[in-house]
C-alpha cells in the first residue's frame, strides 16, 4: 500500500508546527585544533545510512502506477534520492528508461525520468536520450546532452552541426558548441573558431565557444588569436583562449607573443587566462612578465605569477615569492604560506624562509600577521611568542584568535605570566558585556584558546580566574566556560586537595538541572572530566556520573551523547569499571514524496487530532 506523505505532514505541520532548520555553526578561524575535544580521547560519533526497507520496492512499484500524479511524486522523488546519492538506485535504471522511451506518458514524467538517469551516469540510456534529441525534443537536449557529451555519443554530431547552418536557440546552440568541441572532427573546431571570431554572433556564445576550444583542442589557433589583439574586450577574452591549448615546439615562439601581448592588455579576465596558459609550458616567461603580472587586478593573472615563482624558486627570488603572504586574495595567501612551510625543508631555503617569519610577525599589515604567525608555529619559532602577545589586542578578527592559537602551539613558558594579565584586564569586559560587538565572537574563541593553554601547560596562577569562567554566568558563553574547565582539571590532575573549592564548583556544574538557564552539556562534560582528573571518587561524584550515564542511554543503548561519553570516561578512570560504547545509529533520509505505508504514522497523526479536537 502506497502514501503519499507530503498529505500526512500537512496535517502534522496543522497541528503540531513546523520543524525549525539545524542550527547554522558559527565558522571558526583555527577550526579543527581544540585540545579539550582531543583530550582525553572519546569516541567520534558518526551514522551509517541505510535504505529503508520495501523503500526502493515501492518507488518501483509507484512508477508502474497507473496514477499520474502518483508516478510525478515517484520520479521526483528517484530524482532527489539520486541527488543524495541513495545507494541501490541501479534497479531503477531500465524501468526509467522504459518510462523515457514511452511516447504516450506524460512529459514531466519522461523529462524528470531522463533528469534522473543522467545523474546516475546511466549510460544505458544514450540510445532513448538520442531517439528523443532526434525527434526534436528541446527539453531532452537540454536535460541528456552533457551526459551524452560524456558517454561519446558521436551520432549527435550531424545534429550539432545542423544548429549552427540555422540557429533557432541559443541553449541548444551552446549544446552543439560543446558536442562539436568534444566529438567533431578538426573541420567542426575550425568552424567554432571562426564563430568565435565573428562580431556578429553574441558575445556569450562567442566566448562559449573558444573556452570550448581551450578545453578540446589539442593545438591553439594562434593566427586567429593573432588577428583579434587589437579589438574590443570580448575580442581579447576569445582570442586568450584560442591560444591557450599548449603549442608544438615549432610554434613556441609565436605562441609567446600571442600570450605576451595578452597578458598585458587591458582586458581584466583575457590576461587572467592568457597568464594561466602560458605557465603551463614556460614558467620562466611568466617570471619575466612581473612587470605586468605581479601586481595584476585579476587574481588569476597573479596567481600564475606566483605559481610560476613556486615552481622556479630560488634563495633569490624567495623573499618576492614570500611578498605574496600579504596578497588580497586569501587562497593565494594560504597557499604561499603552506609552500614557505615545504621549502623551509631545504636547507638552501631555510634561511630565507625563517626572515621571510620574522618580517612577517613584525609587520604592520594584518595579512601578513595571520600567515606569519601560522609560519611560527609550522616552524617551532619560539621567540616570535612576545609578538604573538602583542597582537592579542588586535582590532582584526583573523589576527587575535591566530595569536592566541599561536600562543598556544608555541607554548613558551615565559608568556604565561603576561597572557594571564592580559585575560584577567579583559575579565570585567565579559562580565560587563562590554566587548567590541564586531570582535565579540572572536575574542570568546581567543579566550577559549588561552584557558586551554593554561591547562596543556598546567599554569596553576590562573585558578582563581578559570573558576569564574566555568560557573554559570549568563553574560559567558559555553565553549569559553568549557574550556576553563577542562584546563583547571589538566592543571590540577591528581591533586583532589590542591585547589580549594574545585571540587565542588566541578560537582555543582555538573549536577545542574536548573532549567533556565539550563547548563551546558559541553560544560557538564568537562566538568566530569574534570572530577576524574582530580581523583573526585566520593559517593557523591560516583552517583552523578552514573545518574547521567543512566539518563544518556536510550532504551539500554548507549548514545554519544557529551555527557554518556564523559561520564563512562570518568567513571572508568574513578572505579576501574568498563562500559559499552556508544552505539552507531542508523538513519534514512527522507521523509520521500513516495514511500511504504507505515500504520503507526497514521494511527498517531488521527489519535493527535483527535486529542486536539476534544479539547
């Protein structure tokens, strides 16, 4: 028996409301570093999918269906699954295109049907996909022939070439264009050449087709190029990519000049490509142009440059390549970063990238700060901890948390004492909320480094201000206060006696149950961590963490849930006892337009409206 569910979830959405999105997670600058999370080691929850079961039958089933809208909700339905790559659709494949192949079904059916089968590469279904094309159907070559493009359909060709002795659409002419590009012959790249040459076809079609060229050609059309350096941007743009296929070596040098020119003009993207495909084959002619494109408006133009540098780089031309960390484009910053870090490997380099450190750290220029600081830690420099310090107060985003995450990974032991001043002069600003609004974020995730640096160092000074920040303070965020936590149970493991009050104040947390605010199950996490730590193994301590332990495992299966993995840990480490792990869940996507008809769905959906009625 089928359902159609998006009937049942209309009466749930009456009734009981609609269901809020997930909650977006906030990016972090240094994003996958957090030692709290790291130690100690807790199992990483993860999800297996699995395929409901009769889940595909039915859509089998719903796709023979002798109702219409029932096979509309069927293939839209094999056509989301097929988007979240459901595994098990291959079954799908010739009952698809049997629905495509048939002339007397309804063509949102055939035309969803056939948008189905190209995303699962279903190759078997070239020859209906061509049968459509050929009968003239415009929808069925604008959904199949890219996927028919990639399966060698040459039997389109003659098709292609009939589009461009009389146009009738530009989607269709833009198909052909990449067809002929791919599959025709040199005859047919000829022909696309000389439309991209012609004025008087559309400019975006004109560029379609030399980028068409630049992808299949094998050789670059460089008297043609030649021919357009002196006209109008769209000019310049079709001739870039016309020349750059890589040339024979008896063309070298005319293809050098084609490029050279176009890497200086004045069209912003034509210098951008011409840049990227003169690198391909003569690095050191890119060099050479720095004039030109070191300084390029286009981050494709400098990008080729740099790669370029990269790619002939010497104790020479390092310190120009290390420029490049203040560049404006962040990908080219990165990457510049990460290619200092493998040349500081030789010992020729090494020299010139440590400077290139130091410079960087010391500059004035936030960019340069963020990546120099990154090179410290990549390259162990310790004595650039006192410039990491200052930079704490930065007013950029990306440059107070890289400092205190630098702080952190250096960990010198003479900084302490001042990252302690300088949290504690901040301390009235959390508790004032008095933090910039545009750096507030940032400056929680800084805070959150610091106090776990204070834990890995195990920086006993810093107590007093760590407790505060674990106890529930409404103007204090959770990470910030788990973090505390963590770092005071690192400071003082197996020491029960040492901090006056830790014990308590770690007990207190995690035993609140107040509901508003309600505490944070990171927080109580920590906290139980925490009590371990210290060697907390009275009643007390004992019979919370079974308390959660109990309340995390559902119907006798244990979840990974913060606060079952925490407890189980910290119980292990108190009593010796040893507890199941956390169970992999399963999961379907879904809920599916079409699936097999659960009863209790329904029974409960009819059971609450007749609960609401009676009321």
């Amino acid at each position: 028996m089928l359902i159609r569910i998006n009937q049942i979830l209309l009466l749930l959405m009456i009734f009981v409301g609609g269901l809020g999105s997930p909650l977006q997670a906030q990016q972090n600058i240094i994003k996958e570093d957090w030692p709290m999370f790291a130690d100690p080691v807790m199992p990483q929850e993860y999800k297996i999918l699995v395929v409901g079961e009769n889940l595909i039958s039915t859509w089998l089933d719903a796709l023979a269906s002798e109702d219409t809208e029932i096979r509309i909700d069927t293939v839209q339905t094999l056509r989301l699954a097929a988007q979240k790559n459901i595994p098990g659709l291959e079954v799908t494949i010739d009952p698809l295109i049997a629905v495509v192949a048939d002339s007397e079904t309804p063509k949102t059916i055939r035309y969803t049907a056939a948008s189905v089968l190209t995303l699962l590469d279903a190759s078997k279904a070239k020859e209906v996909f061509i049968s459509g094309i050929k009968k003239g159907e415009y929808e069925m070559s604008v959904i199949t022939e890219s996927s028919l493009i990639k399966w060698q359909a040459e039997e389109l060709v003659d098709i292609w070439r009939g589009r461009f002795e009389s146009p009738k659409s530009g989607t269709l002419l833009r198909l052909a264009i990449n067809g002929l590009a791919a599959l025709g012959n040199d005859e047919d790249r000829k022909l696309l050449v000389e439309f991209s040459r012609n004025a008087t076809n559309g400019n975006a079609l004109r560029i379609d087709a030399a980028q068409a060229i630049a992808m299949y050609s094998e050789v670059p059309y460089l008297l043609e190029a030649a021919e357009l350096l002196n006209g109008s941007t769209v000019d310049l743009i079709v001739a870039a990519n016309l020349a750059s296929p890589a040339p024979a070596e008896s063309n070298q040098s005319q293809a050098l000049q084609v490029l050279k020119q176009l890497c200086a003009s004045s069209a912003y993207a034509a210098a951008g490509i011409a840049a990227d495909a003169l690198r391909q084959w003569n690095k050191v002619a890119v060099v050479e142009l720095a004039d030109v494109l070191a300084t390029h408006q286009n981050p494709r133009a400098r990008n080729a440059y740099v790669t370029a540098l990269h790619d002939t780089v010497t104790a020479e031309n390092l310190a120009t390549l290390g420029s490049y960390l203040d560049d404006g484009d962040p990908g080219i910053r990165v990457q510049v970063q990460k290619w200092l870090v493998e040349f500081a490997e030789q010992d020729t380099l090494l020299p010139g990238v440590l400077e290139i450190t130091e410079g960087a750290v010391n500059a004035q220029s936030w960019r340069l700060q963020e990546q120099g600081m990154h090179l410290a830690v990549e390259l162990e420099q310790k004595h650039l901890a006192p410039v990491a310090l200052k930079l704490l107060r930065s007013d950029r985003a990306e440059v107070l948390v890289t400092a205190s995450w630098a702080l952190r990974r250096l960990a010198v032991p003479e900084t302490l004492p001042q990252v302690l001043a300088y949290c504690q002069s901040r301390r009235s600003d959390f508790l004032k909320e008095t933090l910039p609004r545009e750096l507030e974020y940032e400056i929680n995730e800084q805070f959150a480094h610091l106090y776990q640096m204070f834990g890995q160092m195990k920086y006993k000074p810093a107590t007093p201000l760590l407790m505060q920040f674990t106890k529930k303070v409404e103007q204090l965020r959770f990470r910030i206060r788990a973090s505390a936590g963590w770092a005071l149970g690192k400071i003082w493991e197996d020491d029960l006696e040492g901090a006056s009050g830790l014990q308590d104040l770690f007990l207190t947390r995690l035993t609140d149950e107040a509901p508003i605010p309600p505490e944070d199950n990171l927080v109580k996490r920590m906290c139980a961590i925490g009590l371990a730590r210290i060697g907390s193994d009275n009643e007390a301590t004992i019979d919370a963490l079974e308390l959660y332990r109990e309340q995390t495992t559902r119907r006798g299966v244990p979840s990974f849930s913060p606060l079952y993995t925490g407890s189980v840990w910290a119980l292990t480490k108190l009593t010796g006892k040893t507890y199941p792990d956390p169970v992999t869940e399963t999961f379907n996507e879904g809920p599916w337009l079409i699936q097999p008809f659960d009863p209790k769905l329904l029974e409960s959906c009819l059971l609450y409206t007749s609960d609401a009625a009676d009321e």
